[in-house]
C-alpha cells in the first residue's frame, strides 16, 4: 500500500489483530497485518457561501441532504412541504428555515440558489425541471428520476437552462468507508479496477435515526410512485459501479426483480439483481427488502472492489463476521499488506464539492454525464427486468 512511513505513523495501531488476519507461516516477511484508525480529520468551517431552500420532505433522507449543503457553506434560508407534521419536525431541527406559503414564493426568490427536495418520487423529476427553468440548481433525493421518459424531459431542460441536477447518492456521498476506499482506488492501491460487487439489504420496518421510516407510506408499496426496487434503492449501486470502474459507457447484461414474500402488497417488489459491462469494468448488484430484525443497522450493506492488485471490501453500516460496532469498516489486502481501517473519522467532501460546483460551475462533486448515465442504466435495468417467481 503506498502509504508514506510519515503517514503510517499517524494511524493509531489497534493491540490485537483482528481475527483471520493473521500472518501465514509461509508469507514473506514482508508482508503486514494490521488494524489501523482512520486519524481524525480537524473540522473545516465554511462561511455561508450560497443561500438554499427545501421543498418537499416526504423522505428523511433530506436531513441528511441538508446537513452535506451545511457543512459546505450553504445558509439554509427557506422551507416548503404540504405535511404540517413534517414541516414542524423538520423546523424544531433547522428553525432558521422560513416557512414559504407555495413552492413559488421559493422559486420566484433570486436570492436562492439551490433547491433541495425530498418528495414523493415521481413528483422529484418534475419539480426539478420547474427548480431549473426558474434558474435554480437542484438536489434531488434518490432515486431522483423513475421513467425514462422523465430522464428525456429532465436532459432536455438541463441542456437548455445549464444548472446542475444532482441526485444524492448517499451510499457514496454520505458513506465514510466508501469515501476511503474512493481515495485508495484514486491512489491505485489494488491497481485497476475489474469488477464491483454491490450488496444493498434495507429493512422495512426502519426506525433507525433521522432517515428512518418505522412505518411507510403508501407512496411505498407503489411501484408507480416509487419507481421500483431497481430504479429506488438500485441508483446507488448503478452510481457505485460507474465511480468505481470508471465507465463512461455501460450496458446492462441481465436484471430481475420480484415480489417473492410480500403478496398482500402486489405493486411492491422486494427483491433485485443485476449484472452489468462497461467499458471500465463488470459489476454485480443485489438489492432487496430483507434485513431481519436482530440486525443492529438498517442493511448490512457491502461493497467488494477488485483489482489487478488486490480488493477492497466496504462494510457501510456493520459488520457481523468480527463483531466490531457501528460501519465504516473498510478491509485492503494487495501484494504487501492486508489491513482493517476504521474510517469513522473520514471527512466527507460532497458537500463541499456541490457548493464550490454551484458557485464556479463546475463539476467536481459528480459529473452531469455521470448523474444522467446512473440513473439510466437503472431505469433501463428495471425496465428489461425478467420476473423472479419462486415457487415454494
């Protein structure tokens, strides 16, 4: 791992391996096994740079949104939703947030210059169409696109009007183990990457923190509303893989989707998988509905990168084979070394990224052609899928 020795000496060595990595009798001498912390990272204070509002909070994925425009130097100025229970909860967290009387009092205000939303997500795309033509750029939650006939319409107006519509991609963008291995995979620490093995189990009944959901709307159930379980949960792993691989063309080789345990609720699906080829590499993903409830986190999400040099494996949010707490756990092994880090500590540059984007137009935080390319590849996944029909 190409680690200066001035570096090494700023990770925190843990008193015991962790189990499994251990050194093998016949390795070289050369070779290590370490557990190393992720030094803290001191905290960078943005002054207010740009003014933001919300409009929409059906999801509490937007805390989570808002929070990354914060921590980039945005003023959260101004709030608009239908749901009187909503906006008083959203409030007591941002009371520095006006309430609008109408989404149009937000987007008549020049003075804003970002909107961030979280509705219902067949009402995302359409809102921000209307945030671009009024000369606004836009944060979407995911999936932050369900048709492709949405995709068109949105590419269209983006082209015309030259703002940014950005999907919160948060399984990257707000994950600090998959951050780390962003930087490693940057660094070429396991060489060029082959493949990507996307696992993203969600839970149901979460009522886990601000983005938890203990009891869904009916929104949920609907695949028209919703998108499906591909076109939902699945933009992740689709904006994964591009990252990861570096693909700037890709096609989808096989997907399919059911609802293979949940009868009574007929337009929901519960399970997805897809395989995939690009130009930068193959990928592999699997979504579903299916965490049980003795799990201590909403989904045992994975991420396994392979290289020409070595792998990388992300567990985002536990790890159930060493018994270490909480996520972030990112495991390396390449020709010199293998080793756990704790990322807990990694700062989270999107934030940052999308407000520095918004004032230079630019397109550090995510590239637009890689937005647009995610969301596709999903859409279309979800479209072609083959029904999983188990018969048991």
């Amino acid at each position: 791992m190409s680690i200066s020795k001035s570096d090494r000496r700023k990770f925190l060595k843990s008193t015991s391996a962790l189990s499994g990595m251990f050194l093998l009798s016949g390795f070289s001498n050369e070779l290590k096994s370490s557990t190393w912390s992720q030094p803290e990272a001191p905290t960078k204070v943005y002054p207010n740079r740009i003014k933001f509002a919300v409009i929409n909070i059906n999801h509490p994925h937007i805390y989570g949104m808002t929070d990354a425009i914060k921590r980039g130097g945005g003023e959260l100025v101004a709030l608009y939703a239908k749901e009187p229970d909503l906006v008083a909860t959203f409030l007591k967290t941002y009371p520095e947030a006006k309430l609008a009387k109408d989404e149009r009092e937000i987007l008549e205000d020049n003075s804003i210059q970002l909107v961030l939303s979280s509705g219902i997500p067949d009402e995302r795309a359409p809102l921000g169409i209307r945030v671009m033509q009024h000369g606004k750029d836009y944060l979407s939650d995911k999936p932050g696109i369900i048709t492709l006939e949405q995709l068109a319409a949105v590419k269209k107006v983006q082209k015309e009007t030259k703002r940014i519509y950005s999907i919160m991609f948060s399984e990257r963008f707000e994950n600090k183990g998959t951050e780390k291995a962003s930087q490693m995979v940057k660094a070429g620490v396991i060489g060029n990457v082959i493949q990507t093995v996307n696992l993203a189990p969600h839970r149901i009944a979460n009522g886990i923190g601000k983005t938890g959901l203990a009891v869904r709307p009916d929104w949920f159930w609907d695949k028209k509303r919703y998108g499906g379980i591909l076109t939902d949960i699945g933009s992740h792993q689709f904006d994964q893989y591009l990252h990861f691989t570096g693909s700037t063309e890709a096609e989808v080789m096989m997907s399919q989707v059911g609802n293979v345990h949940h009868p009574e609720t007929p337009l929901f699906e519960d399970f997805g998988d897809v395989m995939l080829r690009g130009n930068g590499g193959a990928g592999y993903i699997r979504v579903d509905w299916f965490t049980p409830d003795g799990l201590d986190t909403w989904g045992d999400g994975r991420l396994t990168i392979l290289g020409t040099e070595g792998f990388i494996e992300v567990r985002k949010n536990t790890n159930i084979a060493s018994g270490l707490k909480g996520g972030n756990h990112l495991y390396m092994s390449n020709k010199k070394e293998m080793v756990h880090i704790d990322c807990n500590n990694i700062e989270l540059p999107f934030g940052p990224l999308l407000v520095d984007d918004i004032i230079n137009r630019t397109e550090t935080a995510m590239p637009q052609a890689h937005c647009f390319l995610a969301t596709e590849l999903a859409l279309k996944a979800q479209k072609n899928a083959k029904p999983l029909i188990l018969k048991k």
